[in-house]
C-alpha cells in the first residue's frame, strides 16, 4: 500500500516538474554533471589563481610605496601589469590564450582548458585586492616589528597576513564570486559546466527554464561559498 502510494506520489511529482520544466527536468542529470564541471572550474582556479595571486599581492605591498622592501621599480613593472592584464576584457582574454591553452593542457575546449584564461585573469584581480587588504594593516604595527628586529620574511608572515587575515578572507570571498562569473562566461565558448547550459542549451534555444535552473543553481554556490567565508571570518575574530 505505502509502495503504491510513494508510486503514484513519484509519477505524480514528475508530471508537475515536466509541466512547470518541460526543457529542464528531462536533462536533470546534464545539470549534475554542469555543476560538477563549475566547481571543478571553481576550485582549480581558485587554489592556483589565488596562490599565485597571493605572493603577487603580497610583493606588490612591500615593494610600494612606503612599504619595507620599497622598490619602485619592481613595483611599477608589477603594477603596470596588474592593470593591463585587469582590463583585458575576459571572453577576449579566452580568444588571446587559446594557443597558451592548447600548449598547456592540450585542449582549449572543456573544463580543464577553461581553467587556464580564468587562473590568467584570477592572478591580477585577487594579486590588487591583496595589495588592498594588506595595506590596511596599521603602520604602526609594522614599524614596531622593524623596531625589534624581526625580518622582512617575519613581518610578512607575523605581521601583514596575521593582522590582515579579516581582510583577505573578505577579498578571497569577492574573488570566488568573481572567478564563478569567469567560469559561467567560459562556459559560453564551450569551457563546459553551468555557463554552457544557460547560454548554448538555454539562451540560444529560447529555453526559459534550462536558464533559470542554471541561474539558480550558480546563486546557491556563491551562497554556500558566502557561507563558508562569513564563518571563517567569524572564527579569526574570536
């Protein structure tokens, strides 16, 4: 009886969903898979656009203006850049780096592939909003670990990104947010995952509900993503 019932409960469920989703609820598998491929995108270019990001961002701070390594040189070539490489627009970047991406991963179509332009266009943006963070660190906290000694290697590791954690989670989360935008747009020119089921399986075919499931399912991985930064800025405040 209960069987019957969660039977006829199923087919009842499924007949509203093909009602409401006529074009997405028969591909419900393709979007597990879509959202696989985003955050394998996600996750990648994170790990490695944020690290390399990371150490651009911290040489730019110490080697600006006022900073304890100050090298105007290094700084400005740095700088520069940072801002050439910000204002490459990003579907242009892709076009720009396709050789690179071949040469790298052997394909400049698929996931994989895609992370390249977005690990290239990650590095400038999150290496700026480093350089941001960590100047807002109190000079005064700088000076009294020059004052006693410690060593530029001390100070960058004691001093700036300790004090300046709150402010680099908060930038690291804009960045993911950021980097989910890259990999939706890659996924326009075949990159794959979430992008490439709105534009190529939704927008080009006037299917309505294949967008607003790909839209959906993309603001609840920047929600989780939100999520998980508001609790690690929580717990370094503690």
């Amino acid at each position: 009886m209960i069987n019957t019932i969660l039977l006829l409960t199923a087919e009842r469920f499924n007949e509203i969903m093909e009602l409401w989703l006529p074009y997405a609820w028969p591909i419900r598998d393709e979007f597990l898979v879509a959202t696989g491929e985003t955050i394998y995108m996600l996750v990648i270019s994170c790990l490695i656009g944020g690290l390399l990001g990371l150490i651009l961002g911290i040489i730019m701070t110490v080697t600006g203006p006022n900073g304890i390594l100050e090298n105007p040189v290094i700084y400005k070539a740095l700088d520069t850049l940072v801002n050439i490489f910000r204002s490459i627009p990003f579907i242009i970047l892709l076009a720009l780096l396709i050789n690179v991406t071949r040469a790298i991963v052997g394909s400049s179509i698929g996931p994989t592939a895609a992370t390249v332009p977005i690990i290239a266009s990650t590095i400038p943006f999150y290496a700026r909003q480093v350089e941001i963070a960590l100047l807002e660190v109190e000079p005064g906290v700088i000076e009294a670990a020059e004052a006693m000694g410690s060593s530029p290697l001390d100070i960058i590791f004691r001093v700036y990104l300790r004090e300046g954690l709150p402010a680099l989670l908060r930038v690291s989360a804009s960045t993911v947010i950021n980097v989910l935008g890259l990999t939706a747009m890659a996924g326009s020119v075949g990159g794959g995952g979430l992008g490439t089921m709105a534009i190529a399986r939704g927008y080009q075919r006037s299917r309505m509900d294949i967008i607003l499931i790909s839209t959906v399912l993309i603001l609840l991985i920047v929600l989780i993503s939100q999520l998980f930064f508001n609790w690690i800025i929580k717990k370094t405040k503690h």
